[in-house]
C-alpha cells in the first residue's frame, strides 16, 4: 500500500534559526515559509536527491505542534510520511485492519491530499500519508 518515503517532520521553536542552519552548515537547498492554516503550522521544505525534510513551527497558540514544543523545547521529529496511490482506498484499508485515522482527509502542505495515522497503533510514531 504504502509507497516512496515523501518526507520526515521536524518540530523547531525557531523556523529561521533552523533553515539557516540547514542552508548554511549541510549546505541544503531549502525553501521559503509557507504557512497551513488548516494545519496550525509554517514549514518550510528541505530538498533532497530521494525525498525531504520538512520543518515545522507552530502557526499560532492552538497549533498542535505548540504542544509538541511545550513537551520538547529544543524541538524534535513530529512524523513520517510516506506516499499512497489512493487515500481514499488506504484509509478504508487501514481502518478495516483496525489502525486509527485521525481526523478527516486534508490538503496537505504540497497541495495533495494527506491523513494521519495514530503513532500508538505504529511503534510510537506518527505516520502521515500523502496521496501521489
């Protein structure tokens, strides 16, 4: 079901500080903030040859991430995403296997559509997808 690794999340408390340090000390190609309203956050894209790194910082008081900070001050990974065909189909599968889809189908930060998956029904680990 699930396909290519799409990016890895990192939670930051400071968007800038950790761009520059990515551009400046890795020397990675990273992009401009956008912010996702929908989703509480600012990211900003860090370009690699076989997937990304996403950076994320929270997008007001009520942002999810917000509490991730509050739990991890120097910040630290948020989730893992990897590619599906049809979310859609994905969702329907994993919850007949008894994963937790947690909330409903969004429009992720490339514009696609992507879902969440509960970290305690994966390792401990927060698993996005995104629709290709």
């Amino acid at each position: 079901m699930i396909g290519k690794l799409n990016h890895i999340a990192i939670v930051v408390p400071d968007l800038e500080a950790a761009a520059r340090l990515w551009r400046d000390t890795l020397g990675a190609q990273v992009s401009k903030p956008v912010e996702l309203p929908e989703h509480g956050v600012t990211t900003v894209f860090i370009t690699l040859p076989n997937s990304k790194t996403e950076l994320l910082h929270p997008l007001g008081d009520n942002s999810p991430v917000a509490k991730f900070l509050e739990r991890n001050p120097a910040g630290g990974m948020h989730h893992i995403c990897y590619e599906v065909e049809d979310i859609k189909a994905a969702a329907a599968k994993l919850k007949a296997n008894g994963a937790r889809v947690l909330g409903d189908i969004k429009t992720g930060a490339h514009g696609k559509p992507v879902l969440f998956l509960h970290p305690r029904d994966f390792c401990g680990t927060l698993i996005e997808l995104e629709e290709i």
